[in-house]
C-alpha cells in the first residue's frame, strides 16, 4: 500500500503503472486533487486506487474508489462519506432571516462535520485555540458543527461530487466566478497536467503545466530522450495534441474575453507546499506581484521617456519648426526666382493670369503639404531615437557612435538634433520609408505589438520596392 501525492506519483512514475515496483497493489491518493485522467491511468487489474478527501480542519472524511461522474467536459470522481461520520450537507436560504436546511439530491450543499476528528478550531488573535472566530462554526439542532466551506453535490443515486470552495468564488467581468470550477474546466482539457487558476490585478491569471516528464528541473524530456527547453506534449499523454492546440483549448475553458482578461502562464512545473505537497498559491501570487511590479516598472520607465520627450518638443519646437521648414521655404523661393527669370528671358512663354494664379495656388499648397509632412515626421523620428538611446546605453556599438559624433566637434545627445536634420534635409521619397521604420521600431520596443511592427516593418520594405 502506498499513499502519494497526485503531483508525487507523476513525478515519481512518469510513464505510468509498468514502471512502478511490483510490490505496489493500492494506491492511496490524497491531499490534493487527483484528476480522472490519473486515476484512471493507474487503476488496472494489479493496482487499486482510492483517492481520499482529507484537510487540515478535519481527518478522513471522504473515500472515492475512483469511479467517476461527468458533467460536459468536467470529470470528477465520484465520493463517499464514512459510514461513522457525522456529516451533513447544508444550504443557506436567502431572505431576510437566513436559516440553514438539509440539501436533497440534485442540490449542492456545504459539508459540516462534527465528532472527534475534527480540529477544535483556528488560532485566535488573542493566541486562542477555538471556533468562535473566522465563522467556522454552526450550531444546528443544539450540535456544534465545523464549517468546511467544502461544496459538495448530493447525486440523486448516491454519492457526492466535490463543487469547489464556498470561499473561492472571485469577481470578474462584473460576474462572480468559482475560481476551483475554472481549475477544474483547465486540469480536464486534454494535454494539461496541473493548473492553477489566481484572481489577478488585471483579471483572471492561470497558471497551467502541460504533459511532460518532470525531471531534470522540469524541463521533461522528449521522445528521443534528450531534455525539453519547453514544456512538451508527450505522445504516451496527449496523443496526438500540439501544444499551440493544448493553449487554445485552456483558452476555450476559461471565461470569454472581458474587460478583465485572462492570462496564461505556461510552466513546466508548480510550486508545492513543503508540509502538504500541495500547490503553493502563495508563491504563485508571489509570482503575479513580481510580474506585475515588473510591468510597472516597465511603464513607469516608458511614463519617465515620454516625458523627456515632451520636455525636448516644448525646449526646440520653434527651433524644429524653423530648421524643418526652412531648407522646403528656401527651395521654393529659389523655384520662384528661377521661373520668374525664364519668363523674363522669354525662354518660356507668358501665362495667363488664371494660369499664373493656378500655379501660385498649387505651389502653396505643395509647400504647405511638404512642410506639414516634415513636422509631422520629426516626433516619430525623435521618439524613436530616443527610445533607440535608452536601449543601447553603455552597449560598444553605441559608445563607439558617441565618441566618433564628439571627435567631429558634434553634440553627443544625438537623439535631440538628428531626427530634426533627417526631418528637414532627408529626400521626400525617403522621408515616408523612415518614418514607417521608426514606428515599426517603436511598436516592438514601446508597445511590444510584435505583429504592428512586422506590418509597418512590411510597408517600408514595399515602399522601398
């Protein structure tokens, strides 16, 4: 007889029951979830397995001898109370005065325990030992009983099915969803291994560990036998399942797209409690508040060059103005002077007045067009010099520009002066090309939109053609 872990007995037997010693005829599962798909894996003729409820308010409550009940795609094993238990399974009726009354079957309802094997209760702030406090206890028919806060489903044939936590229902997208129900829609996709699902700052964050062998740090192995940089879908798990088609079913599972959004967090393996070999929810949202303290920092660097590119557009906007419309001004002064000395010549004939006001007109506008281009054109350029900057800081390639830009008698803050020179001096058939280059450049480092920068990447290149 062997009791273990869920996570344990896949780590310990990656390829299942033909490779567990042959001294093993039951195996006892607890502490954790044990999906169907597990058990059903290990349970063959030599092996029996029985997966047992059992928590740290109460001992042994619950046995499943692994048959199963199936509601859509979510499998769940099928459990039993012990016979000596006392037990009961309660709903909280809504109303003004709220009572307490025996779920029937078809109903879920809130397990209750009483007897000897349940826990006198939790620390108090006063270092106490007692049920008083945390609403962990109910008096029903002048009986003192422990609140699990454990759901389970009465099956009208006999049998109860574990719901979730009474405490586990979290808020998203205006809705309240059973965090426990959306752990278990993930674990039942076909491909996933373990999952853990945190209500997040921005929404719903799971964490999700795909069919691989968990060695060598997890990094799994794959069928050649050499180590997995990734997490890999095995064939003696998934079939035939690719990972991409793995993610996009856990997607399916989870709640449609909201405001809030949900993320997955792909791993190659969980963190555990060292006592109960559990998953360890508070390293994982540990995990989610390094991240998210890493997105802050990342926007409060981009807030920080935004702002120093606001400061550098209000320091030199009429300096751009002037050095970006200038060179377009001068040459259409000189353009007007030359064709007003051909017509002095004769070299060209006389136009009429509503030919020579036609022309005026057009090469305003063409002035005006080519001038407004150019300004425009000069905060992308600036803004992606200045991210290209920050970026490359201290790097050789970029120590090395510098110093060449100072040995010529130029400033070496290059990124407040050069956008205006490409702005006002850079050919008009070029200008258009930069520009889609800088904002492409922009969209992979600032917006990090991989597929934006490809598509304006790809205009440029076609522009160029």
């Amino acid at each position: 007889v062997l009791g273990v872990v869920p996570s344990q007995l896949r780590g310990a037997w990656p390829d299942g029951p033909s490779t567990a010693p042959k001294s093993v005829h039951t195996l006892v599962v607890w502490a954790d979830k044990c999906p169907p798909e597990l058990s059903r894996r290990w349970k063959t003729p030599r092996i029996q397995v029985i997966d047992l409820l059992i928590a740290s308010e109460y001992w042994l409550a619950l046995h499943s001898d692994c048959s199963t009940w199936s509601d859509g795609p979510v499998e769940k094993h099928i459990y039993r109370a012990l016979p000596t238990l006392d037990v009961r399974f309660l709903i909280e009726s809504a109303g003004p005065s709220p009572s307490l009354r025996d779920a029937t079957p078809g109903e879920v309802g809130e397990m209750y325990l009483s007897g000897p094997t349940t826990s006198p209760g939790y620390v108090c702030p006063d270092g106490c030992v007692s049920l008083d406090f945390h609403d962990a206890s109910r008096t029903i028919d002048g009986k003192l009983y422990l609140r699990t806060r454990d759901q389970l489903l009465l099956l009208k044939g006999g049998g109860l099915v574990y719901s979730g936590r009474a405490d586990s229902m979290m808020k998203h997208g205006g809705q309240w969803v059973d965090a426990d129900a959306l752990q278990d829609a993930v674990v039942a996709v076909p491909g996933v291994t373990q999952a853990a699902v945190l209500p997040g700052a921005q929404g719903i964050d799971a964490f999700v560990v795909l069919h691989s062998v968990v060695i060598n740090g997890g990094a799994g192995h794959t069928d050649d036998g050499s180590v997995a940089k990734r997490p890999c879908c095995r064939s003696a798990f998934a079939g035939s399942a690719a990972p991409f088609r793995v993610l996009a079913a856990v997607r399916r599972a989870l709640p449609a797209s909201t405001p809030g959004g949900c993320r997955i967090h792909l791993r190659t393996e969980l963190p555990l409690n060292a006592a109960t070999a559990k998953i360890d929810r508070k390293a994982l949202q540990a995990e989610l508040e390094a991240i998210n303290d890493s997105r802050r920092q990342h926007e409060d660097r981009q807030t920080a060059l935004e702002d120093r590119a606001v400061s550098c557009y209000g320091l030199w906007a009429r300096l751009s103005a002037g050095l970006v419309c200038g060179p377009a001004l001068s040459a259409a002064a000189l353009r007007m002077v030359w064709e007003s000395t051909r017509l002095l010549v004769g070299t060209v004939p006389t136009p009429t007045p509503a030919q020579l006001s036609f022309e005026i007109m057009f090469a305003v506008a063409r002035l005006g067009v080519a001038s407004a281009g150019r300004l425009m054109a000069a905060p992308e350029l600036h803004a992606a010099a200045v991210f290209l900057e920050e970026r490359w800081k201290g790097h050789p390639w970029m120590t090395a520009f510098v110093d060449a830009l100072r040995r010529r008698g130029l400033p070496g803050a290059w990124a407040r002066w050069l956008p205006l020179l490409l702005a006002a001096f850079l050919p008009t058939s070029w200008l258009p090309r930069l520009v889609l280059l800088a904002g492409s450049y922009l969209a992979r480092t600032r917006e990090r939109d991989a597929l934006l920068a490809a598509g304006l990447a790809s205009a440029a290149a076609i522009s160029t053609a």
